[in-house]
C-alpha cells in the first residue's frame, strides 16, 4: 500500500501561480491554494482560526471530540497539531496509532467537527515535551539531529513514512481536513537548507499536495535568503509571536515585554501567517496557570490580537493554545513545566470555559462574518481620535473598511473618531477603557443593509427566516452610535431597551445612538430593504450568544453555557448544547419548534421573532470519599542481598553524548534504553575499610532528584543536575552529592553494595539543533568512593516493558510499577491499612472507589490535595494505572490533577495508587475527589480500554 501511494505521488505535478495540487483518485476533490492574501479553497478565500491542540495531551479519544467541538463553537474553523514522535515510538522501528495513538480518528473527528487542520509532523516539535518531541532512543542514534546526517535522515523519514500516508488521506485535497501542512518548528536557529527541503521532498513523496508551510522564530533572519526561493524555502511562511512573555508571576504589570505583536510578512506571494500566536503562557516561575491565564487575559486577548489584525493584515492564525492538557506519564519537558499544561488557555485543563473563551468567541464570530471583505485588503488612511491609537485596512473591492482604535495607556479615554470614507465624513464619539481595542467597520454589506458606520463591534450578522439579524456590542456603560444607508425613512421600532434614531434625507443616514447597557432590540423595516433586527450589548451579552450553521440557514441562541451543534429537521431546529444551571433559552431561527439534545423544548414567539423556552439545569453530582487506603513499602533494591542478576549490566566506556562522565563506565541511563521515569541502579564493590564517603553526581532535569542507600543503609538524597549547570565549562559536575559512610557500615574485604534510585524527570529539547542540549544524559554520570581507589561495577534497571495500551511515556522503573501495583487488578487485599506516615525511600498508596455519575451531563473529576505542596517528599498518581499526576514542592504549585472521563470510570470501579517517594520520613498528604465542573449535555464518552 506504501509502495503504491508513493508511485502515485511521484506522478504528481504541482501547479504553479501559488496553487497546490493535483489529480488525485479521491474524492470528492479540492483545490488548496493561496496568494498574498489569504488561503484558498476551490478559489474561495479562507480566513484561517485556528486554536492549538495536542491530542496526546487529552489521553481519551472521546473527549477530543468535547475540545474540538469547544473550539468550533468559538468561532475557529481550524485546529494546529503537533504530531510526538516520543509518542508514537518507544523504540527504533517500533511505531503504535491505536487507542489514545489513535491520529488517524483525530483527523475523522476533526473532518466531523467542521475544522480545518494545520498538521505539523516536526520531526521537531518542541512544545514543551520530552525532547522537544524527539524520542528519547534518537540520542543513541549517530549524527547531529535537526540536520542531514545520515543517521538522524534514516530515523526521521522512518517516522514521517508512518505517520505521512494517516495525513495524506485526509488532506482537503481528498475530501477531508488538513489545510496546511508545517515541516520542522522554530527553525531560524539552524540553516541545513537540504534538511529542510528533504523534509519537504518525503512530504510530496507520500502524498502531501496542500501548500507547505513552517514556523519562524526569534532569528527569523537567517533564513531570510532562502524564503523567497532555493533550498528549503517553503511556500507559505508563518511567524510565531509571544509579546507577553512568560512572566506569570507578575501578571498584574506585565504588557508587552517582547514586543508589539506584530506578525511580519515574509514572502511578497504568500498570506501573511501568525503561525504561532500567543494565547497563554507556560509557567515558568510557579505561580500557578491562573496567573499565566490573567497575563495572557482579556485584556491582552483584545489589545495585542486586534492589532495584529489589521496593523499586520494577516489572514492566517494559530492560536497557542487553544486547549493546553496534561503532562501525564513522563511526556513533559521537565525544565519548564510540570504535570498540568493547561497554559492559561481560554479552555482550562479540566475542558471548563472561561472569560478568554467568551473573547476568542467575540473575534471568532466577528471574523466569520466578515471574512468575505477582510480576506483581501491594503493598508488605508486612518481615522483619528485623540488620546487613542487607530489604523485601517480597507478590500479594494468593495471599499469595506476595517479600523482599528486603540488606547494604549491604562485610564480611560474618551474621544471623537474623525472618520472619513466613501460614505461621507463622520465625527462620532467613542470611549475606549485602558488598554482596550476596538475593530470598527464602515463602508460594509451588513447582510442586506448597508452599514456606513458604527461605534459598536460587530459580532455577527445572520439572514435568519427572510430579515437580517445582527448583533453589535460595546464596554458596559460606553455610549454607542450605528449609521445605516436608506433611500427612504425606514420604520423603526424598539423592541427592549433605550435606543434614539434620526433620519437624514439628505444622505439617507439612520443614526441610532445608544448606551450599551444589557441587550437592547431594535426592529427596522421597509425603506427597500429586507427587515433588519438590531440587537444592540455589552460584551457579556454578546459572549451569550452562540451561533451553528444548518442545512436551511444559520441559527442563534442564548442562554445555553454551549452550543455544540445545529441541525434543521422538518421544520424544527435540534440542538446539541451544554447547560450549567436551569434558564431561560433563546433560539433566532425559521424554524417553528426546538429540541435541545433530543428533548423538545416547550416555546413561545417572542417581539424579536425569535423562539423563547426553558432547559434544565444538571444533576447534582456526590462524590465518594477516599477511604480504605493501603499501604506497601518498596524499595527491596537497596537490601544487600536483593537478585539483580537479571538487570542490565552497566559496562560502556563510550557514548554519542558530548558530556563527559565524571566517572567510568557510562551509566547514562539512555545508554541502557532506560528512558523514563525512576532508574535504579546497584554498583558492588569490594570493601577496604577506608571508604569515608560516596560521591555522586547525577542529571535528571529540572526538580529531580536521587536518593541513596549503601548496605541497605539509607544515606540521603541530592537534587539532580539540571540543563543549566550541566552543559556549564566552570561546572563539569552536575548534580553531586556527597554522603559520608557510617562508622562501622563496611567491612574490610568485605562484599557491599551501593543502590540509587534516580528520577528522569523528561529530556531537554533541541532547541539549538546541538548536541549539548538534547544528548545531555540522564541517571548517574559519576560515581566514586571517598578514601578508596576499589573498583564499582554496575547494574541498571528502569522500565521493565513498554505498556501495550498506555506506551512508553506512562511508568518507570520503580519496583511497584514493574510489578504492576499501578493497575486495577492488582491484589493488594493482604497490604496492611494505611498510616500515611512514610519513611525514607518508596512506599505505596492503593485505594478504590466507585463513581455512578449522572448520565446525560459532562462532570469534570479532580484528584485534589488541600494546601500548599509539602516538601520532603513526592507523590505520584496513577489512576487506573495511568500517570496523572507528579505533587510536591519540588514539582510545582498544582494541588488539582485532572482525571479524564474515560481513564475515569464514570460508572464503576476506580483505582488510585500513589508512589510515595520521601527523601525523609514524614506524613503524607491525602487526597479527594472534587468537581471542577459540571453541565448538562456534554459528549458520549466510553472507558478507554
């Protein structure tokens, strides 16, 4: 089947003039293509919205579904992933896409979403995983990786040859949904033109015909002689922009520390392309993903974004992230985050939504609407306000206008917009609050009217049963002007709130002004034109409105916490929607009746024309407590005379990593295929009776550590190097750790036996494309005795096997998860009652629990521990045998660990088990089971097997 779709595609000729593509034996059939504007789909320009997400992030395949759905309902018409290689391959040749590796069902779910896909394959990723996406076998794999050495060629086309045909087939070009397609991430800092176009060439090979486009950062300048044309030059470039920075903890003063957000245009003949644009941030001083949600909030959502609008005139975004997950298993990169990658997203790690959602939505909606004149437009004069900021753009086409106005200090302004146009010339007030932006339209087809001006935002407009429906919004309390074109007076009628017109004969101007207090509803009609309903709000009355497309024409809705979906079934409108609390709901639609999740919903025809009823709210939901622990010490490999005949023989004297050992042989764990997670290792020796001390060093990432026991003697614990002192001229020893040998431990010429256990907190990532990042080793790197030249020799344990269902991100080599205590199924009924109070070293904590959550609703499930993390010890989480969770003061500031419905039995039994690793003894912190949200409705989710 590969041999065949090869030769097809080496059949292929691509198109020129900007267009890419070819006959193709799928249908139906597409053309993508693009120009200096914007994408294009069978000629039709395409505003791109696309929110990142990484499935491997959200381990359970139905909820995908729930986040795309989000993402939709938002007003996106798109998706970005990235495709973990790490993920997908714990070993050279060894490749798995079934279960939560499922990607070809990522693309179908997508398709039946209605979003578009930005498929980034890497090989680099990035993103904040374990070796930037990079698995960790790569290291033991000659060549420099990033480049054309032959080795790192070999590996790297091993896996696009996997992974390429799955994002072939649903191409849009095949009838499905990948848009875009992006080689490598943030590449500017490595100029191997031949590895970028080799890239390029295995994607033609195996079918990829949609334009090809890739991710500039930092020093983008590099490259800048080749975008245009030669080797590697790819055809559509985008731009990643992070103005914000990721200072979380000082979220209430930072604005703009790097830069003004401005994505650049890189080609003459391309789109320009916010490839990455920032939408949260990773939480690198711990202050916790609230703080990174409020320095990325609101109020940088509104300021920097529209001004990247219409001051860059992209047309192409990508939003990083729209939904940022979980770092479960050993998938993170440890030196910038910890187990939650919720990234201060405007969807929250447990799926809620939030105030950034409700803003996404208001730009989404306002780009659907007018995507049709903004996909296409020049630079033009602006108006003026003073006190304010304010450019435009305007389609030479229809002369529609788009301005923005923006007040770049922290007081509120209020100013006089002097604005001119092909309409005429209008001084119109305007009141703009700190460091707030507005993207006014004038000149523009509102539906079947003629919008001149107005001081409003637009939502959306919709024809909705023979009348236009539009929906304009503005800062509580900030009066508000719309001019509308009429050859005669129109009739206007207000339906709810205070609204004043007049009329001007003379240029045919209806002026409406207006404070935007609640929602106000104006109906105008004749005059020539069809029916226009005006519904007239602040942004929170904008943020409830929902709007999904039909079969027999657009609906809007209020008063649902979601709308998922909409569909026209003879003559009544059934919705799929989500519900917080029992209310009111509005539906503006031709229909005459409407179901809400299959159940007809009782209404009445409202002054607006629109279908006014009522939904339930959810069930209550009752969380059991956790109770019933038991409790199991570990950590049998530090006894003398444990059997560790079978582990792997620790005896290299070489390595591909341009870190030196400390010492000899080479106990880098990678070395041994032990790449995740707890590594022990045991070095016998023969005693002198000399030994003082045994001094360590050991690298494990960013808040790992290790912990040391000699004769079975626990002697203490260190903090593992990290990528900052490990790589340092002046430091050639990471991580160390020196402990003194008990007076009367060893015996001369006696046998004795030295155990540590070392964590593995993740690899580094590439970032550099060199060496010295991502082959930085992990485990020991030295070990020696203190007053003894007495030879060490070395064994190394670390995962026993890779998980058939969870893979190889999912454990460690901790006695308790190679034999299986981490599962359901394990029989732990002789394990004595808890005490929680632990001692030095590895002990267990196993608990069940049976959940029967309502049916019919969407209950989000955290494991959470009350106050601050403790320090002297770490836990770890597995429910039902996956890892969830990583607690302690070393690891973070999270005390609430999603648990994912579907990993989460909803209905049935649960298992919890908890790895205690103490580097002293102590009690533990217990956990409990809380809700993080609920609603009714919500998607089908079934157990992940």
């Amino acid at each position: 089947m590969r041999l065949s779709r090869i030769l097809l595609v080496l059949a292929l000729v691509l198109a020129g003039g900007g267009l890419a593509g070819a006959p193709s034996v799928a249908a139906p059939r597409h053309r993508v293509g693009y120009d200096a504007h914007s994408v294009t789909v069978d000629g039709r320009r395409v505003l791109v919205q696309a929110a990142e997400f990484h499935y491997f992030r959200l381990p359970s395949p139905d909820l995908w579904r729930d986040i795309l759905e989000k993402e939709k309902a938002a007003g996106f018409n798109a998706i970005s992933v990235y495709f973990d290689w790490a993920f997908h391959s714990p070993a050279p040749g060894v490749y798995d896409f079934t279960g939560v590796r499922d990607v070809d069902r990522l693309l179908r779910t997508a398709e039946q979403a209605g979003l578009y896909v930005i498929a980034r394959p890497g090989p680099y990723i990035n993103a904040e995983t374990s070796g930037g996406g990079f698995p960790a076998w790569l290291k033991l794999v000659p060549g420099r990786a990033r480049s054309s050495a032959p080795g790192y060629t070999a590996a790297y086309r091993d896996w696009l040859g996997h992974l390429n045909p799955i994002i072939a087939r649903h191409q849009v070009t095949r009838g499905g949904s990948v848009l875009l397609y992006n080689v490598e991430n943030e590449y500017a800092v490595n100029t191997d033109a031949a590895y970028m176009q080799d890239l390029q060439d295995v994607a033609r090979a195996a079918g990829i015909d949609v334009p090809i486009t890739t991710n500039l950062c930092c020093d983008a300048g590099s490259w800048s002689s080749t975008w245009g044309s030669g080797p590697g030059a790819v055809q559509i470039p985008g731009v990643d922009d992070y103005p914000q920075s990721f200072d979380c903890g000082n979220a209430a003063t930072v604005w703009g520390p790097w830069g003004a957000g401005l994505t650049e245009r890189v080609r003459d003949d391309a789109p320009v392309f916010a490839a990455e644009y920032q939408a949260g941030a990773i939480d690198v001083n711990n202050a916790g993903y609230d703080a990174c949600r409020e320095l990325t909030g609101v109020a940088y959502t509104r300021f920097f974004q529209k001004g990247n609008l219409i001051l860059s005139g992209a047309t192409a975004f990508n939003y990083y992230m729209g939904f940022g997950g979980t770092n479960w298993g050993w998938l993170p990169q440890p030196n910038d985050v910890y187990t939650s990658y919720d990234y201060g997203a405007a969807i929250t790690e447990a799926r809620q939504l939030t105030a950034k959602y409700d803003e996404y939505k208001r730009q989404g909606y306002f780009l659907h609407a007018v995507a049709g004149s903004l996909t296409r437009t020049d630079p033009a004069t602006a108006p003026s306000a003073a006190g304010l900021e304010t450019a435009a753009r305007a389609n030479p086409a229809d002369g529609a206008q788009f301005v923005l106005v923006r007040n770049p200090g922290t007081a509120d302004v209020t100013s006089t917009l002097d604005w001119g146009m092909p309409d005429g010339h209008y001084l119109l007030p305007v009141t703009l609050t700190g460091h707030d932006a507005k993207v006014l339209v004038g000149g523009y087809a509102l539906g079947g009217q003629r919008l001149v001006a107005s001081t409003s935002e637009i939502l959306t407009h919709e024809t909705i049963g023979g009348r236009d429906v539009a929906v304009l919004y503005g800062n509580d309390g900030t009066p508000g002007t719309t001019i509308l074109r009429y050859a005669a007076a129109p009739r206007v009628t207000v339906l709810a709130g205070r609204v004043t017109s007049a009329f001007d004969p003379a240029a045919g101007d209806l002026r409406l002004d207006y404070r935007h207090t609640g929602l106000a509803r104006v109906l105008i009609q004749g005059a020539g034109r069809r029916p226009l309903l005006l519904l007239l709000g602040t942004d929170a009355a904008a943020a409830s409105f929902w709007r999904a497309d039909t079969a027999a024409g657009p609906v809007l809705v209020r008063g649902t916490d979601l709308l998922r979906s909409a569909t026209a079934v003879a003559g009544a409108v059934a919705l799929r929607a989500d519900t917080a609390a029992a209310g009111p709901v509005e539906v503006f639609t031709a229909a005459s009746a409407v179901t809400v999740d299959g159940d007809g919903v009782a209404t009445r025809r409202t002054t607006s024309g629109s279908l006014l009823g009522h939904l339930p709210g959810p069930e209550r939901v009752t969380l059991p407590a956790l109770t019933g622990w038991r409790q199991h010490a570990e950590t049998p490999e530090a006894a003398p005379g444990f059997d560790d005949s079978g582990w792997t023989i620790a005896g290299k004297t070489t390595s591909l990593s341009p870190f030196v050992p400390v010492t000899l042989p080479v106990l880098f764990s990678d070395e041994y295929g032990f790449h995740t997670g707890d590594v022990w290792y045991r070095g016998r020796f023969t005693a002198t009776g000399a030994e003082t001390a045994v001094d360590l060093n050991a690298i494990t990432g960013k808040r790992g550590n290790y912990l040391v026991w000699l004769n079975g003697r626990y002697l203490g614990s260190a903090a593992g190097g990290v990528e900052a002192d490990s790589d340092a001229p002046g430091n050639p020893r990471p991580g160390p750790g020196t402990f003194p040998v008990p007076a009367g431990l060893l015996d001369p010429g006696a046998p004795a036996v030295l155990s540590v256990l070392v964590q593995n907190m993740g690899h580094n990532d590439d970032w550099t494309a060199e060496d010295t990042r991502f082959r930085q080793p992990r485990g020991l790197v030295g070990a020696r005795l203190d007053g003894s030249a007495a030879p060490i020799t070395w064994r190394i344990q670390g995962t026993a096997k890779v998980d058939p269902v969870r893979g190889g991100l999912n454990t460690g080599g901790l006695y308790g998860e190679r034999a299986g205590w981490t599962l359901p199924g394990h029989p732990d009924r002789d394990w004595p009652s808890a005490t929680m109070t632990v001692p030095a070293g590895v002990t267990w904590l196993r608990t069940g629990f049976r959940l029967d959550l309502p049916a019919g609703q969407d209950t989000s499930v955290v494991l959470r521990f009350d106050g601050t993390p403790p320090a002297g010890y770490r836990e770890i989480v597995y429910l039902n045998g996956w890892q969830l969770g990583q607690y302690g003061a070393d690891l973070g500031p999270q005390t609430d660990f999603v648990l994912p419905a579907g990993l989460l039995r909803q209905a049935g039994a649960n298992t919890l088990a908890v790895a205690v690793i103490a580097t002293t003894p102590g009690t533990v912190a217990t956990p409990h089971l809380a809700v993080a949200g609920v609603r009714r409705g919500g998607v089908p989710v079934r157990d992940v097997p």
